[in-house]
C-alpha cells in the first residue's frame, strides 16, 4: 500500500473524526442533513484506521435504504470517510438512494469480494475501492465522476452503457476484461496519454463512445483483444502503437469492415474480423 495514501487518508480521519451520531444494529451513522432525515455510514471506532487496526466492520453488510432511530426515519445516502477502511467484510449490499461513497470509503478492504453499486449513484471519491481484490465491478451509467485511485483490482470491470460524461481522475484500471459503454473524459490527460492497463486482455468500446484516445493511447499490452460495438470507426487522433497493430485482434460489427479498412489509423491493423 502506498504510503502516501495511508497518510492522506489518517489527515481526512482526523479532519473529520468525531463519535457517530448513532448506531441502529452494527452499522453506526452520522447525520448529513437534520433537516433532510438523511444520514452516510460512518467510521465505527474510536481509534484511528491503519492497516494492523482498521473498521471493526466484518462478514457479510447490507446497509438499509432507510433507518429508524428514536422514532425518526432517516434516508441512508452516502459511505462516510473512511467507514471501511480496512474492514473485515465480505460483501456489501448497498440500497438504491446510495449517492456518494466519500474518501478511503472501502480502502484496503483485503477480504471484500462482492459489492454492487446501485442506480443514483453519483460519485466515487479518491481512494474509494484503493487496494481491493473485487471479481467483478459495476459502474452504474448515473456515476458521473471517479476520483484518483478510486477503483478495485478486478477481473472483469464494466462501465455500463450510457450518454452521460464520466470524469476520471483515475490512471490506472487494473482489470482483464474491460467494458466502457459510455463516454469519458480522463482529467489526467494533461500528464499521461491513456489509462494504465497492464491486466488488460479484453477491451469492449461501447456505441456511445467516441472518444477511445484514453483507451488505446495508454500502457497497455501489445496482444490483446479491441471490440467496437460502432459500425462507424470512433476517431483516432494519430497512430497507434506498432506492437498493438501487429499483435491484436480488432472485432468489429458485421458489414463494417470496408469503413474500418479505409478508416485512417484503423486500417493499419492487421488483424481485423466482425462479429
């Protein structure tokens, strides 16, 4: 584990450190809005988060839409800073009105293998799911910002499809198989070309996707598998690596491979099939 990271995530704990408004069975909450009823899960312990002592959270969590507490009805929508941090849960159920998970939400979760994340979620903060082994990872199309280190290690990773901008600070995806089934914009742009993919085996573009520069421009290996679901080629901005070209597959739908052979930059693969 990075140690900046460690330490950045002890300044957001200490910032924000305070005992939890209230505890309703074994999760305990803070209140976002009195006015509003809403309420995030919040840190459960008194003694700051490190990798030997983390959240006494464990086993299997379903967090509640809603949760009662002397006599009042609160809207659960958020994962407060640092709630699981280094936790010992399994798997998370989280309820639809979910909006937020907020710093080191799930931070070196070790022994996290399953979590969905629900429709209306809007944002996934720094360091979010830094340093998790998930199988498999779904990125609801409502998500409309990934902050740096944000996402697990996965095998499987799907952004599902959409029309909605996604901002990512992110710069590396560590998974094998890749579905972005939207548009994105990577804000790190400016300081690296293109994700870093290293895992990467499988790469799927989505119809909705035009802009494949972070995808294809990035640190990623030379052999894998390109899918693009657009009959009409997404546009290059310059060529691509020659390892990529000679080494990779590019599957593309059925009846488009004159626009792909005539496509600039495309046509140089040389491996080109539809589907």
């Amino acid at each position: 584990m990075n140690k900046t990271y460690f330490l950045l995530c002890l300044l957001f704990f200490f910032l924000n450190a305070k005992a939890t408004d209230f505890q309703v069975g074994n999760l305990h909450y803070n209140l976002v809005s009195l006015q509003d009823r809403t309420v995030e899960v919040a840190y459960p312990d008194k003694d700051e988060p490190n990798t030997l002592h983390g959240s006494s959270y464990k086993g299997d969590i379903i967090i509640p839409a809603t949760v009662s507490y002397k006599g009042q009805e609160f809207r659960v929508i958020g994962i407060g800073v640092n709630a699981f941090y280094n936790s010992q849960v399994t798997s998370v159920i989280l309820p639809e009105g979910i909006e937020y998970i907020k710093y080191c939400g799930f931070y070196f979760n070790k022994k996290l293998k399953s979590i969905n994340l629900p429709k209306g979620l809007l944002k996934l903060e720094e360091n979010a799911f830094h340093d998790c082994n998930i199988h498999s990872f779904t990125i609801p199309s409502t998500v409309t910002y990934i902050g740096l280190r944000g996402l697990p290690n996965t095998d499987k990773m799907v952004f599902e499809e959409g029309e909605d901008l996604l901002t990512m600070k992110v710069s590396n995806i560590n998974t094998k198989e890749l579905y972005i089934g939207r548009p994105v914009k990577m804000e790190l742009s400016g300081l690296i070309d293109g994700f870093i993919m290293k895992k990467l085996t499988t790469l799927t573009i989505g119809k909705y996707v035009s802009n494949i520069k972070p995808f294809l421009y990035g640190d990623i290996p030379q052999n894998i598998t390109i899918i693009i679901q657009n009959s009409n080629p997404p546009k290059l901005e310059k060529s691509l690596n020659n390892g990529l070209l000679v080494n990779s597959v590019l599957r593309i739908p059925k009846g488009s491979i004159d626009a792909y052979k005539n496509a600039e930059y495309y046509k140089d693969f040389f491996t080109i099939e539809e589907y």
